[in-house]
C-alpha cells in the first residue's frame, strides 16, 4: 500500500518530545520566529500550494535557521526519516544550497524505531492482495473523493492564504475535544523543544519552523505568548512570497508537480481525480522552458497514456528507451511520491513501454522490457531506500507483471502494498 497510510497505521512513532530547557535569551537577542503550516503528502494535490509555493515562501522568509518535526542527525546527513513529506525536502535543499543550519525537533530516531518499522511491515505484508483491497477499497474511495473535493475541484484557490483564514478551520470543525486537547498539548511541547534549541543556538535571528498544518497552529499558538521570542505571523510573508513564486515555477519545480499527479499512485488508482485542465496548462508551460528535454517528454508521453493515447505516448517512450545520456528526473526522488522511486528517465520510460505494451496486446514484447528491468536487481530499489525506513518492494511489484499483465484498471493500485524496510546509507547511526 501507499506509504504514507501504512505508515499512518503503524502509529505515531516519532512523536515530538520535548528537549533541555536552555537558558532564556537576552531580550537583546530576541530571535524572530515564523511558523509555517505545511501539508505533507497533500502539496502535491494543492496546484495553490505546490513546493514551489514552499520554497517562494522560505525565500520570502530568508531564515537563517530552519527546524523540521524530523530528526537533526538525519537533517545534517543530508537525508530525512519523514520522507514522504515533500515540503522536507524542499526545506532541506533550502538549507543546503543557502548554508542556513538545521535542526530537527529530536536529534535521532529512538533505538527500537527501525525494529517497529519491520515489525509493522511483516503485519501488513502477511495480508492476502485480496483481504488488502477488500480492507482499502473504501478508504481509498473516501481519500480519492476527498483530493477531488479539497484540492482539485475547490469553490476557490486553496492558497495558504485561503487555508489560513478559513480551510484549516473547516478541515479541524469535526475533530472531536479530545483531539483538539490532544493537538494542542502537542503544539505546547512542539514550541518548548523549539525554544530549547534556539536558547543554545543563539547565532540565527529568523527562525522558521515547517510543522504539519494542525500541530503548526497549535505551536504558533503556544509560542504567542512566550517572550524568548517574536513570534511573526506566516501572513505577512505571504505577499511577497507571491511576488517571487514566479521564479520558482521553473522547469524542475513543474516537473516535480506534474510528476505528484501523472505518475504518481493515486494516479493508478483514480486519474480523473486530478484537473486536468490545469495540468495541461502546466506542461504547456514546462514544454515552453524545455521543449526537448528527456523529464518533458516522459512527463508528456504520461499525460498522453493517463488520457489513453496510446498511438502518440508511444514513439516518445521509445525515444526515451533508446536513449543512452541515462537523463534524471530533476527533483528529489526519494520522497517516495512517483511510482517507481526512480530518477532514471530511461528506466521510468522502460517500465511504461512496458505497460503499454501490455494495454495494446503485445503481451511477448511486455515480457522483454520487465525481464531487462528485473535484470537490473539491487539498483531498482536503491532510491527508494535513500530516505526513511520504509519503502515500496518495487522488485516485486515488477515481477508480479510477468505473471499477469497489466490492465490499467484501478486495481493495478493494490500491487505495491507490500513493503519492506531498510536503514539508509545516510542514516548517521552505527550501521545495523
């Protein structure tokens, strides 16, 4: 299954947890602080708050110190544990191409987090494909019905602006007082470990802090009051943040969009979920900055297969299969978001040649493309395990097509439910 629901299932594992209180700071020294509302998995369904709006944001911002609901030894290895949330990703090139320093609310994941993971894995893995969809069809219908409602047919933009001042709002209005007394104890042990960290990290004058909307707002709301720090609104960012969103809509930022919905899982299970009108008009505007490059045409060549064209998606797959510059995605990969992980346009290319193939009839030719795929061994996971514990069993899921074809039908979602788990290369801790 998707990810982030098994992880959602596994439980809050890596809940925030309050460091040292440091020393207060000199009123002097009283650092600015700016809290910043984010959506996880859901930014790449919001075309009004894409990572592009993310990163026109933090250049609006210009932090010189940034705090992530991760984990800092991660951070500093170049690499997240949360990472299927696509605004981390975001933050963390951020940092690393202006040099502003991170942090993390923990400094590492706790010793029996990996052996929960496995063990939550080996519990969803033991699950029949049948008993899987029977169990998530539904919740898969209410999600997908929900992207539709929120995201891509909304009354109005659903900009931060909007989410601000009413959406967040109307998503908590069902939340029960127990939950509500559950985020905002959350949000007051969120600001104590941020005031923590900025107590003996005195050097940054503008924090900005990325938290999942609902504890975001718990914690702005707790750090109001505290007087170590000003606390500034998100809102008196957000219009110069619009003027630069411009130069943040480039070519690798609108790849990446567009990547959120054509190929993406959700993508498999219901594309006319996504507007499509307004992903038109984004690879309009990706064609126009680069018509001839490998990331656009494989982008066009999924849009024309998601619309069932068939006859024109494939000379532009063939191109790319028959192309020997190995061309790669130019965004981050390993947030787990495009089916497969991969960054190799050639790869990604051969998979849906594959595909097609398959929808068109050429069953033997199919069977060609998959076994050289399978062929590849180890390399077809190793950008799925560049982050996090969890990632898809993508050899797996590939060699399942040589027993069956594929269909295109929605069900061909409930072939990447199972799992498996690693520790990543950049994981700081002894290896284990």
């Amino acid at each position: 299954m998707r990810t982030s629901m098994v992880l959602s299932a596994l439980g809050s594992l890596f809940l925030l947890q309050p460091a040292p209180v440091g020393a207060p700071l000199e009123s002097s020294a009283v650092p600015d602080v700016v809290v910043v509302p984010t959506l996880g998995t859901n930014h790449q369904f919001d075309l009004d708050y894409t990572v592009a709006h993310v990163e026109a944001l933090l250049d609006a911002i210009r932090p010189d110190g940034i705090v992530l609901d991760d984990f800092t030894d991660w951070l500093r290895s170049g690499c997240v544990v949360s990472a299927t949330a696509p605004e981390y990703h975001v933050a963390l090139r951020y940092a690393q191409g202006h040099r502003v320093p991170i942090w993390g609310t923990r400094d590492r994941p706790p010793a029996s987090a990996y052996e929960d993971v496995v063990r939550g894995i080996a519990q969803v893995n033991g699950q029949t494909p049948e008993s899987v969809e029977r169990n998530y069809r539904t919740r898969l219908e209410i999600e997908t019905a929900r992207i539709a409602r929120e995201f891509s047919f909304p009354p109005e933009p659903v900009t931060l602006a909007f989410l601000l001042q009413t959406g967040f709002a109307k998503w908590g209005a069902s939340r029960t007082p127990a939950q509500r007394e559950a985020i905002t104890a959350s949000g007051r042990q969120a600001a104590e470990t941020l005031l923590s960290i900025i107590a003996v990290n005195q050097q940054p004058k503008r924090w900005v802090v990325l938290m999942p909307w609902a504890r975001a707002l718990a914690t702005a709301e707790a750090l109001r009051s505290q007087s170590a720090v000003r606390y500034r609104s998100v809102t008196s960012f957000l219009r110069a943040a619009d003027r630069a969103l411009a130069g943040h809509m480039n070519g690798g930022n609108i790849a990446w969009i567009l990547s959120g919905m054509l190929d993406e899982w959700y993508g498999m299970w219901a594309p006319q979920v996504f507007p499509t009108e307004r992903l038109a008009g984004l690879l309009r505007q990706l064609q126009q900055l680069a018509p001839t490059d490998p990331t656009t045409r494989f982008l066009q060549a999924r849009w024309l297969m998601q619309n069932r064209d068939y006859v024109a998606a494939e000379p532009l797959f063939v191109s790319l299969v028959d192309d020997s510059t190995d061309a790669r995605l130019p965004f981050p990969i390993n947030g787990k978001w495009v089916r497969p992980p991969w960054s190799s346009v050639r790869l990604k290319a051969m998979l849906n040649l594959a595909f097609l193939r398959d929808l068109r009839g050429s069953r033997d030719s199919a069977l060609v493309l998959y076994r050289e795929l399978l062929a590849k061994g180890a390399v077809l996971d190793e950008e799925a395990r560049a982050a996090g514990y969890v990632y898809d069993d993508i050899r797996g899921v590939i060699d399942s097509y040589t027993r069956s074809p594929y269909t295109g039908l929605p069900t061909e979602a409930f072939r990447h439910y199972r799992l498996a788990a690693a520790v990543p290369r950049c994981d700081p801790a002894k290896a284990r």
